[in-house]
C-alpha cells in the first residue's frame, strides 16, 4: 500500500506563513494531492480535524475515485463557549480587530511523552477561523454527496472539538455505502499520536482492508473524469 501526507500549505512552518492562505488554498492543495494518486487501482482518503473536512470534501467531488473514507476526529463542531463566541463575531470585523492572533502553548495529547515529542505552533491568525468555519459549512453540505463506506472515529475526551459534532456528522452521511462510528475513551483530540492509537490503526486496517479485496476487479481511477476541482 502506498500513502501520500500532503502538508497544507502555511502549516509546518511559521505563524506567518498562515497569513498567506486561505481555505481555497488547502481545498486545492487536497485536490492536487488526490489527482497525483492517478492511475492507482483503489484510493481510500484519510483526515484528523480540519484534514477529515477537506477528506470529506474529496470524497464527495470525486465519488468514482475515492472508495473509503476515514474522518479522524472531524472539526464538524468546537468544543466550549468560546469558540461559538468568536464565531459570532466574525461577520463584524471584530475578530481580527480584537483578536488578531491565537496563541497556543500545548496540544491535545493525553500521553505524556507524546505531548513532550508533539511539534507545537505558537500561534495563528484568527482569520484562518474564518476558513475553517468556512469548512464546516462546506463539509455538513457535502456530507450527503458522499457515496464511498465511511469510518468516522471519535475521542470522547477531546478537548477541541466536539466528539457529538462527529457524530452528527455522520448522520448527515445519507448517501454513503455505509457509514460506522468508532467512538474512543483512551486519549484527546490527536487520536492516532495519543493512546487510542494502536486501536485506531487496527479498526482503520480492519474498515479498509475488505474495501481493497471488493475493488480488486474494478479499473484505476481516473480523475480526468472527475468533476472540477476547487
């Protein structure tokens, strides 16, 4: 098997690399990363937090190409009062104006030593908010178009996002083959870095595993057929 880790452009680098971008840039960059994959017999698409809204987003514009899907975590809804509170205000251009940067200072890992390995970005510009909310929306309008066997997995101690949300989420999945939640007790938001990890890969292994013997007769994908990108 052979797997593609595109890194979104902005991300990996510096805060100020975030200023540049927007959610259009990351739909493209998914899209582009999916078109690569050209040629392959069966392509299964993956995403954790705003990744699994893009993956959503993949697999609902390109249904004869994506067979599986996995949403790890989706960001479909945050968790606490604040985050509704910001995004409240962010048809008033007071977003930016009072809050022009989100600084961070941990993640959401519950295992010791891999929040002590766990790259951190300091901060973020509070209008990429605007671009995942963008997302949100996008993905809860797709979810219906999705037509591959879908896994969503979820943490119920995650602390960024709700683990209802992803839930929710996948009710609104009415036009997939299938659809199953995997609901996790072990660990936060990063699911497969934390402790439900060893879990996640084995009952992710265990969705895909009998997608890839059921497409083993049908021809490559061609994305050429596809609809347009974003």
């Amino acid at each position: 098997m052979y797997v593609k880790a595109p890194r979104l452009p902005g991300h990996g680098t510096t805060p100020e690399a975030l200023l540049e971008v927007n959610h259009r840039d990351w739909e493209q960059a998914a899209a582009e990363s999916l078109r690569s994959l050209t040629g392959f017999r069966r392509v299964f698409v993956a995403g954790l937090s705003m990744g699994a809204l893009l993956a959503l987003g993949l697999a609902a514009q390109f249904p004869q190409v994506v067979r599986g899907l996995v949403l790890i975590a989706p960001a479909a809804r945050f968790k606490g009062p604040t985050m509704a509170l910001l995004k409240g205000l962010r048809h008033t251009g007071l977003l930016e104006w009072m809050k022009p940067w989100v600084f961070k200072d941990s993640t959401d890992l519950s295992d010791p030593v891999a929040l002590a390995e766990a790259p951190i970005l300091p901060a973020f510009p509070s209008a990429r908010l605007n671009d995942l909310w963008t997302l949100q929306a996008s993905a809860l309008a797709q979810a219906p178009l999705v037509r591959c066997p879908t896994l969503v997995a979820v943490a119920q101690q995650d602390h960024v996002v709700d683990p209802e949300g992803g839930q929710w989420l996948a009710h609104h999945l009415t036009g997939a083959a299938s659809v199953r939640i995997l609901s996790l007790q072990e660990g936060y938001h990063i699911i497969p870095r934390d402790r439900g990890g060893p879990r996640l890969a084995l009952e992710v292994g265990a969705f895909l595993h009998p997608l890839r013997k059921r497409n083993e007769s049908l021809g490559a994908a061609k994305l050429d057929e596809a609809p347009p990108a974003l």
